[in-house]
C-alpha cells in the first residue's frame, strides 16, 4: 500500500493541463503515493447545481490532502445562464468551490512563497542610480489568514432591518443612515483573536524554520483600528514566543509602494484575508508572475495546495499547451513539504532552479510573448516541454508519461 493517498482536483480549463505535469515530477521523485481523482469546478456547477460536489467533499474528508489545479468562476447571472435547464429556478447558488473549500476544512493558513529563481527574465529589476541596474534575490513568503477578514462571506446589499438598526447604532453609521437599503452595501471584516494567533505563529515558524532575522504584520491599524489593531496586536504577543526573530510592521499601501524599493528585505510576511491576496499578487509580480506562484491552503487536519492562477480559459483549447507548469509544480512541492517529503521537494525545486537559470526552455510568458497558437512557432517551449526540461534535470528523460486525466 502507498504512504500517501493524494486527491488530485484538475478542475476547468488549464488546470486539465498543469495538474497532469505535476503528476509526471512527483512520480519521477518517487513520490510513494495513491492518486485519487475528485471533480470540482465550473461542469459540475453546470451539471450539477453545485461546483464542490458532496462525493468530492467525502473524499477530501477521507484523504485530508488534495492538488488542485484551477476552476473557471463567472458572475452570479451567467452562472445561472448556465445551469443545466432542469436545475434552473431551483434557488441553486453558485459558491466558489475553492473559496467553499478553505472555509469547510478551515484550511486557515494561505502560505504562498514568492521566490526568485535566477535567471528568470521575469524577475523584478531595480535601476541603480547612475548605471545598470540590480536584479535583489526576492525570497518572500506570504502568510494569508485565509477564512475571515474581508472574504468571511458576511455581507448584504439592503441588509435586513435588524442588522440596519445595529449597524445604525454606530455613531458612524448615522452618515449612511438616509441611504435606501439597495443602495447600501456592506461587507463585515471579522477578525479572530484564534485565527490571528494561528496564522501569525505559522509565519513565524516558518521565519524560524528558514532562519529569517524577522516577520513583518501588513495591515493599517492606525485606520482599521479594530480588525487590523486585533491582527497586530495579536502578532506582537506571539512575538514574544520568538526572542531571536524581530516583529516589523508595515501598513497595506505603504508596503505596497516599498516593493519597487527593498522588497528583498522581506522574508515573511502576515496579513489578513484582503490584503494578504493582495500582498501575494504583488509579491509574486516580481517573481515571474501567475506561471510561478504557488500556494498551500492548511489545516490542523486537511490541506490542499494549487498554483494562484486560475483556468485561463483563452489558453486551455491550444494544443499543444503552452502554458508554464512550474506554479502547479512548485504546488506540489510544497505539498511534499507539508508531508514530510522535503528532500524531494527541494530535488524537484532545484531541478527547476537549473532550468530557469540555464534559459533554454522557457514558456511563453518567461518569453514575455502574447500567449495564444503562435507562441511555440516564436520559440516558446510548451507546458509538456518545460516538463521534460525538469524531468530530465531530475535524470528521468522521458520515462514518466504524461497520464490521462479522467
Ligand atoms: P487566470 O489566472 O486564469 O489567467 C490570467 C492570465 O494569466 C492568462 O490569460 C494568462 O495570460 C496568464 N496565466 C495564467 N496562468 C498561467 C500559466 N500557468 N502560465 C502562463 N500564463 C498564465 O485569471 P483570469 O483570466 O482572470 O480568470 C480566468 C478564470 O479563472 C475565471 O473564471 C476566474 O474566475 C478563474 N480563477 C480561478 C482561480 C482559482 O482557481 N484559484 C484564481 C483566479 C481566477
Ligand atoms: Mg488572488
């Protein structure tokens, strides 16, 4: 019997054809695991009223570890345009699976590492004064708070008449008291002193892991004094647990207008919901952008970790595929990581640095081409190429095949 059972969810689009690539490379580590495929994503919503089946939700509840590859998501009228007819007018909602998943395992801790490789033509560049320009070695990993804040799903447009009369309550909202209700909208930000303290200790111990000299909290408490106040608050309790590793902190729009500064001076970053996706975007811009960056969504019992892009849609008839699977690639090492298999991960994140830096198969977007069917005819390695690239750094040529996804 394998160690390990994996869930793997390709999901729409692109994921079809990176989550397979992913597949090929922790064969080729030796990866001892079973692979159990699980549907998720825009056709099921299509067939089934819902884009997380229950039967996936068994399954992740069973196996605790999933790889997802990406999933087409449109706004609430075109989902329902395009509801199977006999499942419309039933009052089936579209949720986003991905979203849905985080909050009904709790998988808390959004980790995503933002690392440069050298030799990307993708990484961020900073003009030095008089001459030439310096290429800084980005190693930021950003730490997510990933079920509340600004996406805890607590909102309303025309909110109900008590929670209008509580909102009405706050001196602050007499501003807003003459506004008709389906002109008001509002979001709730809910900050959790448990979940603050979660994620803030995952960031430092992964600073303490890697040996980082500190841990900066990215929120703006002299603003939101509240949510960001409970967030940094909480950061400089758990400090304290952590002698040899300082706390900085930073506000949301400052840091922001700091990356094309020093952002090599950033190892770890915390935030919340809102500003952590925010914060990784930027962070990963640097870095070589959507094909690069990867993440883990984790919980004390279940995990699931998928590249930050989504389904690309434009891109996901073209054959042959052209899009870059190091993101899911580097997602799957980091699912190694969190199970203990870190060697390998760190074999497959070294075969990846050496084809990088070597430039001889870039895909399309390292080439800073337009994506589309001319791409491979201008020198851009396909999605499988680049595959073979770093199986072959892993001195495993062709051997692991590309498998069929169900
Ligand atoms: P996207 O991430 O799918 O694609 C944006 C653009 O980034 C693409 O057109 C392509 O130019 C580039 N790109 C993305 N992945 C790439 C890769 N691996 N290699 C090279 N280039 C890559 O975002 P978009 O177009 O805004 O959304 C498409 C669909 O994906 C939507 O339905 C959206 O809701 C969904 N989505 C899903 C996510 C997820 O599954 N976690 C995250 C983001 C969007
Ligand atoms: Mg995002």
């Amino acid at each position: 019997m394998a160690t390990h059972t994996l869930l793997t969810m390709p999901g729409d689009g692109i994921g079809n054809q990176v989550l397979p690539e992913a597949l090929r490379v922790l064969r080729a580590v030796g990866f001892d695991a079973e692979y159990v495929h699980a549907d998720i994503g825009w056709e099921c919503w299509r067939k089934e009223g819902s884009a997380l089946p229950q039967r996936t939700i068994d399954l992740l509840t069973k196996h605790k570890l999933g790889l997802f590859g990406a999933i087409t998501s449109k706004p609430n009228r075109e989902a329902q345009g395009e509801l199977n007819p006999e499942l419309r007018g039933k009052g089936y909602v579209y949720y986003s699976p991905i979203v849905t998943t985080r909050h009904k395992f709790n998988l808390d801790i959004g980790m995503r590492p933002c690392i440069a490789f050298e030799g990307n033509p993708l990484n961020y560049i900073r003009k030095r004064l008089n001459n030439g320009f310096d290429e800084p070695s980005i190693d930021t990993t950003v730490f997510r708070q990933n079920t509340e804040g600004m996406y805890a799903g607590v909102e309303w447009t025309n909110p109900p008449e008590n929670i209008c009369a509580a909102l009405g309550s706050h001196p602050k909202f007499k501003a807003f008291a003459s506004i008709p209700g389906p002109d008001l909208a509002v979001s709730v930000r809910v900050i959790t002193r448990p979940a603050a303290r979660r994620i803030v200790t995952a960031a430092f111990e992964y600073a303490k892991k890697r040996g980082f000299k500190g841990v900066t909290i990215c929120e703006k408490p002299n603003v939101v004094r509240e949510t960001s106040g409970m967030m940094e608050e909480t950061a400089k309790e758990v400090a304290k647990n952590y002698p040899g590793i300082a706390l900085w902190s930073t506000n949301i729009d400052a840091q922001l207008m700091w990356l094309n500064k020093n952002p090599e001076d950033y190892n770890v970053v915390v935030a919340s919901n809102l500003f952590g996706d925010i914060l990784s975007d930027a962070f990963a811009g640097l870095v070589g952008g959507l094909g690069f960056a990867a993440s883990g969504n984790i919980g004390d019992e279940v995990a699931v970790f998928e590249p930050t892009h989504g389904s690309a849609p434009k891109y996901a008839e073209l054959s042959p595929t052209i899009v870059n699977p190091i993101a899911m690639i580097l997602s799957a090492a980091m699912m190694l990581d969190h199970v203990g298999e870190g060697a390998k991960a760190d074999r497959i994140r070294k075969a990846i640095a050496e084809v990088v830096k070597e430039g001889r198969v870039r895909t399309y977007d390292m080439l800073r081409l337009s994506g589309g069917p001319n791409a491979i005819g201008q020198g851009a390695a396909s999605t499988v190429q680049m595959t073979d690239a770093i199986l072959a750094k892993l001195g495993e040529g062709r051997a692991f095949a590309r498998p069929a996804v169900s």
